[in-house]
C-alpha cells in the first residue's frame, strides 16, 4: 500500500519568505513548489506592513495547501486486497466457493 503525503514548510526570509510544498510518496519527496510571499503582498495592501504580510502570509499558505490537498485527490485509491485461495493470495476472482464439511 502506497502512503501517500504532503509538508508544507516555512522558507527564510532571504528566499523571499512564504511557503514550501513537498509532496511525499511512502515518505520520499516526488514533487511540490514554492509559494513566496512577493506575490500575495501586493494582493492585500494594508495601512500596516505587520498586517499586510500576515494576510501574504496566510494566503500562501492557503494556496499551498489547496495544491496538497489537489495533489491528493489525484492519487489512486487503495489496491483491492487480494483473494486467498487454497496456494495463498490470489488476484483472480473465485470461480466456486467451497464451504467447509461440518
């Protein structure tokens, strides 16, 4: 069974601040992005810095999130088990079902 995952990581600010989406398969990362906040600043301008980039910051980090959260969807479902016959699993469908003698 495969397990599937995300991460969403804060950047540094020398980076340009904001988001890191790592999308993870059974725990190794096989994609994601980035979401800087220079972006998303310009979106919500407000009378005070503090609160213009909190609202960047939660902003990214919403985006980042619907893109994990899209990623997932796109995953297959669980495998079906497998039947068990008389040798063991099995992916072929039973053909006759014999019932114990009582």
């Amino acid at each position: 069974m495969t397990d599937y995952g995300y991460a969403i990581d804060p950047r540094p600010a020398e980076l340009g601040g904001g988001w890191r989406l790592r999308l993870l398969e059974n725990g190794e990362e096989v994609g994601g992005g980035v979401f800087p906040l220079s972006p998303y600043l310009s979106a919500f301008p407000a009378t005070d810095e503090a609160t213009e980039r909190e609202m960047a910051e939660k902003a990214a980090y919403e985006d980042a999130l619907a893109e994990a959260s899209a990623w997932l969807a796109t995953r297959p479902a669980d495998e079906e088990p497998a039947f068990l016959d008389d040798e063991g699993p099995s992916d072929d469908l039973p053909t006759r079902i014999t019932l114990p003698k009582s």
